[in-house]
C-alpha cells in the first residue's frame, strides 16, 4: 500500500490511511475525480471522503508521480488509457481524447484516475483446477463470469500452478500468457510483479490475436492463457493455436453459459466444439466461486463437495508471508 499512498500529495495521503488503515486489504480501487470527493471501494461497501476533493495541482503530482515525471516516455500506455506501476496496479486515466483517422491520438487533460489495487491470491483456482484436469492433461478451458467475479485473479493463480507444480503424475509445463492489459502477470518494465510460476513466458501489452502466435512460434508453449476473448480476430487465432496442438485457458465476459451464444466470435467456438470446460464464477459474496460447470455441448456437469480445505478468503489482499518467485 506505500507504493500507492506514496503517489498522492501528502495531504491526500494522510486523509486516505486514516480511512484504510483497519482494513486496506479489503480495499479495491481509489478512485480520484478533480473537484469531486474521492471514492474508496472495498469489497463490500464504499465509502467517500466528502471532505477532500483533490484539484488540479493534486492531479497533476498525481500523474507526474505515475508516469515518473515523463509522460512522453509513457505515450503508448497513455493511449490505451491506463497505466501499470510497480507492486502490479494498475492506474486507468480518463480526460480529453484527442483522435485521429486511425483512432486515439492522445490523452491530455487528465482530470480521473482509478487506482485498482494488485490482489494476489494464491490457491483461489484449487477448485477450479479440479474440473479442468482429467487423465493428466488440462482442458480446452473457458473461465466465465461478469465483470469483478474474479476471472483474471483465478487464470493468473492456475498460471501459477500448472507452470510450477512438479510431481511424479504431474509435472509442470510449459506456459505462455498473453496479457494485453498487464493484469495477469502485471509486468513492469517486462518483469512479472505477480508470482505466474517460473516456467512461464509472457507477451506484455501485446493485442491477443498477434500474441499467440508470437508465442506459438516463438516460445513453443504447451498451454497459452489469455484474458478477455472477444473479437472475432481473437477467436481464430485461438483456433489456430488449438490446431496446433497447444491448450488454451481463458475467460470471458458472461452472466451464463447461454450468454456466449449471442456474440457471432464465440458461437463459432462453441459450435465447433473448440472447450471443453465452461466454468462459471459468480459475483458479489460468491466472487470467485464455482456456480456451475459445462462440458464442450454445454451440457451441465454436477458439481463435487467443495473442499475447504484450501478456501480462499477474497477479502485479504496480497499475501505478504508468502516468499513469492520472480520469474
């Protein structure tokens, strides 16, 4: 949380630590608007300091602090409107679009900024990996949910586990990420900052359709995971990745299973059969948790007891105790 505080001026720092200081590991997002109270969201409730509303200044030492006092150097990242710092959060920017024939041009004027804070949590795909795992090898699998249910914490967590496990009937593999908008691994400056296991490579910043095959050809992974398939130009190169004999873990924005029927790019998969596994995750007090399971035809398969044995509380953060690997 330093690494985050330390962006602020000192007087918006002293106002959001005495505010998070009993429970930041619960704290979501920071989100900061010039001229209006900023907005902390936690994991169940939100909570507003009505009487600090940061102004230009605050947000200009803000973005000075985020970009490490070049902008120019982050140009790239600007455009796609956000921007990743060290510790893996990410900082989404929002003000004046300026555009072009070929689309954004620039970001200028940038009066909102919604700080996300990294949250690692590891074990949160124990259950998960238990139906995507059969007869030693990993499903075609599609991780689904709506937005916040925990789909890139549990993929970034199965990274983890698939490219480190190493035992006699299961050893570890090869992997490759596609992370576009560096949430997975969250790499700064090409290094991961979360723990995606120490055989696994990773495409940064990379639009997904090029990135696997870059990888493909490139770094002959066994499994490819990527957030987020949607376009249609996502769908085929996943399917050229398929053919190739490399496994493909992903996810995808869905409320249920019947929901990927009605976007044109993932009928097609579903039509050919392409997953094997549809798991579904749901939101609010059940974020990350299992709320069903498909097979490749969509037919519902029964869930097991869940274990409790490795249940993970969603409401800590980053587990500090751990001795994480970098990769």
């Amino acid at each position: 949380m330093d690494k985050i505080l330390r962006l602020f001026p000192i007087h918006l720092q002293r106002r959001i630590k005495e505010k998070i200081i009993h429970n930041e590991e619960e704290l979501q997002e920071i989100r900061v608007r010039i001229g209006r109270p900023i907005e902390l969201i936690f994991d169940k409730y939100t909570e507003w300091l009505e009487d600090t509303k940061p102004q230009l200044s605050d947000g200009n030492y803000l973005l000075n602090q985020i970009s490490e006092f070049s902008l120019y150097r982050m140009e790239e990242e600007l455009r796609s409107g956000y921007i990743t710092i060290e510790g893996g959060h990410r900082v989404g920017i929002a003000g004046r679009v300026n555009t072009s024939g070929k689309g954004v041009k620039a970001l200028q004027h940038i009066s909102c900024f919604n700080i996300r804070i990294a949250k690692e949590k590891r074990n949160a795909a124990q259950e998960v990996f238990k139906y995507m795992y059969q007869n030693n090898n990993y499903l075609n699998t599609m991780i689904i949910g709506p937005p916040q249910s925990g789909k890139t914490t549990i993929i970034r967590d199965l990274t983890r586990m698939i490219a480190t496990i190493d035992q006699p009937m299961n050893r570890s593999k090869k992997v490759g990420i596609v992370d576009e908008r560096s949430e997975i691994a969250a790499s700064l400056r090409g290094i991961p900052q979360h723990d995606v296991g120490a055989r696994t490579d990773i495409m940064d910043a990379c639009p997904k359709a090029e990135g696997m095959m870059m990888l493909v050809r490139s770094m002959s992974p066994e499994i490819i995971v990527v957030d987020e398939i949607g376009a249609e130009e996502d769908a085929e190169a996943l399917l050229e990745a398929i053919h190739t004999g490399v496994t493909i873990i992903c996810t995808a924005h869905a409320n249920q299973w019947m929901d990927l029927n009605k976007r044109p790019s993932m009928k097609k998969l579903i039509e050919q059969q392409v997953f094997e596994r549809y798991i579904l995750l749901g939101k609010g007090t059940n974020i990350g948790k299992i709320q069903k399971v498909y097979d490749s035809t969509g037919d519902e398969i029964k869930l097991s007891k869940r274990s409790t044995i490795h249940e993970v509380d969603w409401s800590t953060a980053f587990n500090r105790d751990s001795n994480h690997h970098r990769v």
